[in-house]
C-alpha cells in the first residue's frame, strides 16, 4: 500500500468515527515527532501492538479486500507475565462489500460487534483437526442466544448485535452492499497478529508500504521501522 492510501484511510476513519460518537486515545493523534520524543513510558503501546493498523491483506486493492484497526488495549501474548490485561479491545472499520478474507486464530477467542452504521455480514465454518473447512453446521452464540448455522452460513448483525467467535471458527466478513460502512468492535482474550492467524488461502497479514510521502499517523508495524523507543 502507498503511504498516501493510509493516510487518506486514517483521515475518512477519524471523521468517520467523530460522527458515531467514538473516541480514541491519545496516542492514536500523536505525529512523528511526538513519538520520537518518548522514551520507555511507553513500553506498553510498543509491546503490546497498541494502535493504528490497516491493511490490505497483499491484495493491492484495499477497498475490495482490506481493513481498518486500531487496537485499544491489549496484553502482551508471548509473555502474559509482563502486563496484567488478559483482554483485547480493538476498533474496526468495515466498508461495504469490503472483505476481510477467511481466517481463524489458533488462540484468540473473540466478539464481533456491530456498533453503529451498516450491517456486517459473516461467513462461517467450523474448523476441523487439519486446519480446513468442516461440512459440519456451527452453533454459534449471538449476545448470549444459541443460533445454527449451515457450514458456510453467513450471519447478520445489525447496529448492537455482536457474534462470541471461538478459536475454531473459520470467518469471513464484509459490509452489507447498500447499508454504509460499519463501526466495528472487537473485545477479544490477549491477541498477536503477527502469529496467531490462519488464513485459509494464504494472506499477508501486514501490508508492505511504499512510503510516497510522510505518515500521517504511524501503524503500530511502523514503530520499529521510524525507531520509535528502541
Ligand atoms: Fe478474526
């Protein structure tokens, strides 16, 4: 993705998020040269993959196959001793017909929540022992109501509606053609999304950046990158 992309991206998000009444940290503001001023105060965002992250998933068209995330909050994954959160939080932002492409988490047990704009339509399957599709049908909990689905069975959540996914259920999701674009939450137990995906046709997680001008914000896969508190 170009750098300009992402920043048009994190500007339509910011004004987006303004009309549905969301509000993000601090941080998620902060420019280049405010990063470069910290130091190990903020150990926690760095570790624990706080912030900005959109992707494109290597497709090199983000409005067909893409997604918006900020992470909130979250643990650390490779070493649950060093912060006390056992909980994810993230924010999502999903256009219609965009697709987030079919994955599951080896770890990461999650709800999806629609919380205000379009309807999110999800695909889903069970997952079986050798990582594919299951023909079996999904029994999934939809705010705390048992619903079955055929394997392939897409769910529908309008504005409030949120989706408890376990580890083992492949998922798809896009918006609804017609419906506009959809504020997403995520709460999630502790999440690495460097490691803990699996997508079913094989996917590039973070997208490689063609940096045609400055960010506007950084990603938090760029904190490394610009040097930020190493
Ligand atoms: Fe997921």
């Amino acid at each position: 993705m170009k750098r300009s992309e992402i920043n048009v991206i994190m500007r339509n998000t910011v004004e987006f998020i303004k009309e549905q009444k969301f509000y993000l940290p601090q941080f998620a503001y902060w420019r280049l040269e405010d990063w470069k001023r910290k130091g190990s105060e903020i150990q926690e965002i760095i570790e624990c993959q706080l912030g900005w992250d959109i992707t494109d998933f290597g497709s090199g068209d983000f409005n067909t196959t893409g997604l918006l995330m900020f992470t909130i909050r979250n643990g650390n994954f490779q070493d649950s001793s060093k912060y006390a959160k056992t909980y994810c939080e993230k924010l999502l932002i999903t256009e219609e017909e965009q697709i987030t492409p079919l994955h599951h988490h080896y770890s990461k047990r999650e709800d999806i929540i629609n919380r205000g704009g379009g309807i999110l339509q999800i695909k889903i399957y069970k997952c079986d022992e050798e990582d594919e599709l299951s023909e079996d049908p999904v029994v999934v909990s939809i705010d705390g109501v048992k619903k079955n689905y055929e394997a392939g069975g897409i769910v529908e959540l309008h504005p409030g509606d949120s989706i408890y996914l376990p580890s083992n259920i492949y998922h798809k999701f896009w918006g609804k053609k017609g419906y506009g674009k959809i504020l997403v939450g995520e709460i999630s137990t502790v999440n690495d999304d460097y490691i803990d995906n699996k997508f079913y046709e094989e996917r590039k997680r973070f997208s490689t950046i063609e940096e045609d001008e400055e960010p506007l914000y950084l990603l938090y896969d760029d904190y490394k990158k610009f040097g930020i508190f190493d």
